[in-house]
C-alpha cells in the first residue's frame, strides 16, 4: 500500500474567512512547513483560533487558497486538532484513547499495545483507568494531546492548550510538545504567554485584526522585531 500523503506544507494564499460581517482573515499568506513549532500569538480577536480551524479543514475559506501537501482537498487522516477545553468521553483515560485509535482505522488487536504508549508519552499510565471526567484539568488536556496523536498525525494544530493551567500542568505540556516535536511532528500552536512563545517556538506568527504582521524565526522576533506591532505587543502593549 502507497504510504497516505503528508499535510505538509500547509498553504494558505489570500486567505478570507467572513463572520457576521466581519471579516475575521484578511487576504492571509503563510505556510506551515516541517520542522520547530510554529507559535501563533496576537491579541484576542485576531484570528488564531479561526486559522487553526481553517487549518485543520474544520472551516471554509470564503475567499482564497488552502493546501495541504500541495492539494486543494486532504482528508483529515494526517493532522489533528486539541481545543482548549477539550470534551472527555464517559469512559476511562485508557477507553478514551482506544476509541481514538478506533476511528483512527487502528487494528483492534493493536489498540491496547498503542494506549499504554500514548498514555506513558503524556505521563498518564498510572491513571490509565480513571474515569476521564475525573481527571484534573491538566489531566485531561494531556488525555486530549494522546488522543490526537492517536492519529499518528504529521500536523498538530493546538489552540491555546494551556490557557487555564497552572505553571506545573503547563510544563507538563510544554514537555510533550518538546517530546512530539523531536519525534517529527509539526506542531502550530496558538498562545498569549510570550514566555512560552520564547520557551517552544521555532518560529512566531503575529496576528492582528486577521492579518499577518510578522512570520519570521522565535530569536530574531524578540531580539528585532520588524513591524510596530510587533515591537509594541512584545512590550506588552494592547494592539487594538
């Protein structure tokens, strides 16, 4: 069997998405390629959430161009998607996981062999059997990221996976995107908290009002940042 193609790289060209009259993507460009992660930061509003889900194949461009691996349309099999509050099933952090790995096309006979990895990747083996719900709310998000990667996906897209964490559950996940990344996995990752910008990202999209004000490697956004946005949201500004 022909190995499934990659999502990879991932295009938007002049990208438009329309909400209510609002314009919510304005005529974006940018690719997502393999490689470090790309951490997507900007104010509230600016489209980060909504570029994950277009990404993802969630939403309709209303105007413009998206490509994954150089093709209009991909099935979702190589890429997957974590909210910020991610739905747990009613049943335990180990049937959460096979389900996953069910819908993914896993082998039954595979399945259990495939959640005790995933689960030992995100620290949860030793709660393989609590019921999902249970868990904590750091728990659960890394319960959310082995069930993505059920999908033994090539791009991981995560929106805001540790806004309401506090600083131990967000290293936590901090250290398994570290770990997913190393593994080959392109993560795009929307965030608010510059030092996580800084602590995980290879390179930083800022976005404002819909549009994209700088894409340009983590090291040289902070050090000199070319756009006034940019300059002013790293001192912590509010862009309006």
């Amino acid at each position: 069997m022909r190995a499934p193609a990659s999502d990879l790289p991932l295009t938007l060209s002049d990208a438009v998405v329309l909400g209510h009259g609002v314009t919510i993507l304005d005529r974006l460009n940018i690719t997502f390629a393999a490689g470090a992660p790309t951490l997507l930061i900007g104010p509230n509003g600016s489209g980060k959430t909504t570029l994950l889900r277009v990404a993802m194949g969630l939403l309709p461009l209303d105007g413009g161009r998206i490509a994954w691996g150089g093709r209009d349309a991909s099935p979702p099999d190589r890429r997957a998607i974590v909210f910020q509050r991610p739905a747990m099933l009613r049943r335990s952090a180990a049937g959460n996981v096979r389900y996953a790995l069910a819908a993914a096309g896993t082998p039954r006979a595979k399945r259990q062999e495939r959640a005790v990895e995933l689960l030992t990747l995100v620290g949860l083996a030793p709660l393989a059997q609590r019921p999902a719900r249970r868990l904590s709310g750091g728990e659960q998000q890394r319960l959310a990221l082995a069930r993505a990667l059920a999908r033994n996906p090539d791009l991981l897209l995560l929106d805001e996976p540790t806004a309401s964490l506090d600083p131990a559950a967000t290293k936590a996940i901090e250290d398994i995107i570290h770990s997913v990344a190393a593994r080959g996995v392109k993560v795009v990752m929307s965030t608010h908290d510059l030092g996580q910008a800084k602590r995980l990202a290879g390179d930083i999209a800022l976005l404002h009002r819909g549009r994209l004000i700088e894409h340009t490697p983590a090291a040289k956004f902070f050090s000199s940042p070319r756009s006034e946005e940019a300059g002013r949201f790293i001192a912590g500004e509010l862009l309006v």
